[in-house]
C-alpha cells in the first residue's frame, strides 16, 4: 500500500460517461472506508455508457446508479474542488479544465492519459475488448498510485 492515501480524490474526464466512473468505482472498491471518492467531467451531457456498467461489473464494481455531473453541477451542489486532496485527470481537455479551476487551490493535479474507448470499435464484443482494455489500464494506474489492498 502507497505510504500516504490522500483523505479525498476526484477522478475527471470528458463527460464523467465512461472512464472517471470507472476510477471512481475501482478506487472506492479497493478503498471503501479509507479514501472519500467522486468524479465529474468537463461536460455530463451522457448518462452511463452501457459497456463501462458491463466490463466494471466483470470485476465486482457497481456503475449502473453512477449519475455523470460536470465541474460546474459540482459547483453548484456545493462539492469544492479545493476540497479534494487530489484531482486525476484521465483526459487532455479534463486536465485543462481542472488546472483552470485549481489555479487559485493548492491540491495536487495528476494527469493519467487513458484512451476513451467509445466510437473505437464495430460490434459488441470488440467493444467489450476495447472497454476491458481502458479498465485494466485503469485499475494498473490506481495500484500504481495507491498501491494494493
């Protein structure tokens, strides 16, 4: 296990659809009572993705009640950014947005370039492959970062 956990994490992405839940829900499998976390993303004009509830679902991580939020209805339901420890951005348009809005914060920004795997692929099992993929790659960032249980 890493030597600190951050008390808090905000995992973030394009539309909080596919890849910040899926870290979200990793994080807070492996980390139930330890590390508080959430995600959003730059918009939340997509529910759920389908395929990111399956393949999550392979590994014991519940999705399908995940609601997407953007930064801005983070902000407005009074969920501060300063009040994370840590921000993970998993895409470039994520990372800009986040550092914009910590600018005047002093929490730590990480930037985890993880493919997005919507669009990738014809047909339901090279999707699953394709979503697979973005999981595990996913879950070796978080071990990584936070270590194992």
């Amino acid at each position: 296990m890493a030597a600190t956990l951050p008390g808090s994490v905000l995992f973030c992405c394009d539309h909080n659809a596919v890849r910040s839940p899926m870290a979200e829900g990793i994080l807070k499998k492996l980390f139930p009572q330890s590390i508080y976390v959430q995600s959003a993303g730059v918009k939340s004009d997509f529910e759920i993705d389908g395929y990111a509830v399956a393949v999550c679902a392979e590994i014991g991580v519940e999705l399908s009640r995940h609601k997407a939020r953007s930064f801005d209805e983070m902000q407005d339901w009074g969920d501060d950014l300063s009040g994370y420890d840590l921000v993970v951005c998993l895409s470039p348009a994520s990372r800009h947005r986040a550092l914009d809005l910590t600018r005047y914060h002093h929490l730590e920004v990480e930037y985890w370039p993880v493919l997005d795997p919507t669009g990738l692929c014809e047909g339901r099992e090279a999707n699953l492959a394709s979503y697979r993929q973005t999981r595990d790659q996913i879950g070796q960032k978080i071990t990584e970062r936070f270590g194992g249980v």
